[in-house]
C-alpha cells in the first residue's frame, strides 16, 4: 500500500471516531453511503479502530470505549477532524495577534492552521513546541528569486524536547526553555475542555509543559473546536478561570455557549456567524 493510500486510509479512520463519539454510535450501511466506500472498506476501519481501542464493535456497526481518556490519536489522523471548523477558528483567532509582538503557539493541528493565518501578521516572534508549527514559518521564510529574505517575516524559536504523536516537544527541556520566556499571546490547542476537569491533555509531559506556557504567558487564547467541549483527557493542566478567551466554531451548542460565558471572560464563535462575547479583544 502507498504512502497516499495510508494517509488516505487514515483520515478516514478519523471520520468515522469522529462520527462515533458524535453520535454514540454508527451503523456499517451508514458510513459506506457517506463514505462511498464498500462494505468490506468500512468493516476493516472498525477492525483497526478496534484494535487501537477506541471503539467497540456491535452487531452491525461501532460504539465509542469511554474509558479513552489516555487515547492520543496522531497528527494526520486528526487533521481530517472538523476542518472547515478549524479553518473558521484560525482566521478569528489571528486577530489577537498584533505587529511585532511575541507569540506563543502550543502543538496541535488548530494552532497549525492558525500558523498559515499568522504568516500575514508583520514582526512577530513565535515561540513553538510544534514541529509542525515551527515547519509553517521557516518555509515562508526561505529566501525569493533574489535571495532576499520575506519582509516582516516572523523570528521563530523552537523548543527542543521529546516528540509526541501529535508532533509536539514536550519534557524537561521544553519546559526549562519555556520557563525563560514571556508572551503576550498563548494560543492553545487542547484535546478536552470542560467546567469539571479544565484544560486537559492525555499525555501527562504535554500537560507540564503546557503549564509552563499557561505561566509565561499575559494572555490565554484557547483554539478549540466544538469537539472539544466535554472532552477530558488523562490530565488537566489549567483552570478555565485562567483562559481569557475560547475560539470555537459554530458546531457548539447555545447551552454549552451560555455555560462557557459563565465561565470565561470573552467567547468567540467563529463561522458563518461569528459572535463575540466578553471584552472585547
């Protein structure tokens, strides 16, 4: 099988978890009609989703392992998940990113759509623990036909660390560098987030080294996707009372919108409708 037909594979494999932990379950016949592809295709899926344990199957279908709290999948497998949804959040979030400013972007394929959206910001220093991240910016910066390197273009500094599924640098490395520094930014990507447990991440290096960041930062912007809400992960790392905005996508409900408004200081709901609520940022 190629390369292609992996990722391919993968991606789809995404969908269907996704659709899973959506709806509290899905039906064979129904994920071969959406995802025009045969039943033998879809069975496989189940079978590989199966074995990761993420999902059990049923007569005729899947239903989601709650106990999946220590589950972090990798980053292609989640860069299929909710896309235009985290496109919409990356536009509205790179607006808390003024000129020459200094920024800080956690792993994660929300912040690594919000990177493209960056690239027009002038003057900013980027500090990263995300290969992928990190990645966005030094292509952008590769010198033109005159060798002449983009004007504006940001200064990026990458943290060293160990590698996580998701691409990120997390450990003691990560987080001495990290301990250093100062920003006037933080956007955050999050596996879950809730009233209950906070911020939280299935990988307990992550969640240091994502407190490190919390502490160094002036400003907390999380950018998360309707998924997200309700989701806990092996370890919490913040408190709600210390995120000053949540970017999100109109995927979330208005009981979860008005719940997160008690909670935050501003809300932003990116999409077709963006609203704002709290101070203005």
């Amino acid at each position: 099988m190629t390369d292609h037909q992996n990722l391919l594979a993968e991606q789809r494999r995404a969908l269907i978890l996704d659709e899973v932990r959506r709806r509290g379950g899905v039906r064979v016949n129904e994920l071969t009609r959406r995802l025009h592809v045969s039943d033998m295709t879809v069975r496989r899926d189940l079978d590989a989703l199966a074995r990761q344990g993420v999902v059990e199957k049923v007569h005729g279908g899947a239903v989601p392992v709650t106990e999946a709290s220590t589950h972090e999948p990798g980053f292609e497998a989640k860069s299929a998940l909710e896309l235009s949804a985290k496109e919409d959040i990356a536009r509205e979030a790179a607006r808390f990113a003024v000129p020459g400013s200094a920024v800080a972007l956690s792993g994660g394929t929300t912040t690594y759509a919000l990177a493209h959206q960056l690239l027009d910001v002038p003057d900013l220093t980027v500090v990263t623990n995300s290969v992928r991240v990190a990645d966005v910016f030094h292509a952008a910066q590769r010198p033109g036909a005159a060798g002449a390197p983009r004007p504006g273009a940001a200064t990026v500094v990458l943290t060293g660390g160990v590698r996580t599924p998701s691409d990120s640098l997390v450990g003691p490395v990560a987080d001495q560098a990290i301990r250093t520094l100062h920003f006037d930014v933080l956007f955050l990507g999050v596996h879950g987030i809730s009233v209950e447990a906070g911020l939280s991440t299935p990988n307990l290096a992550e969640a240091e080294t994502n407190r490190r960041f919390v502490r160094s930062a002036r400003r907390v912007v999380v950018v998360a996707d309707h998924t997200k809400w309700g989701t806990v992960g092996l370890s919490s790392f913040a408190r709600l009372d210390e995120v000053d905005t949540l970017v999100t996508d109109a995927g979330l409900s208005a009981a979860a919108r008005e719940e997160i408004a008690e909670q935050l200081p501003g809300l932003v709901v990116a999409g077709p409708h963006t609203g704002h609520s709290g101070p203005a940022g």
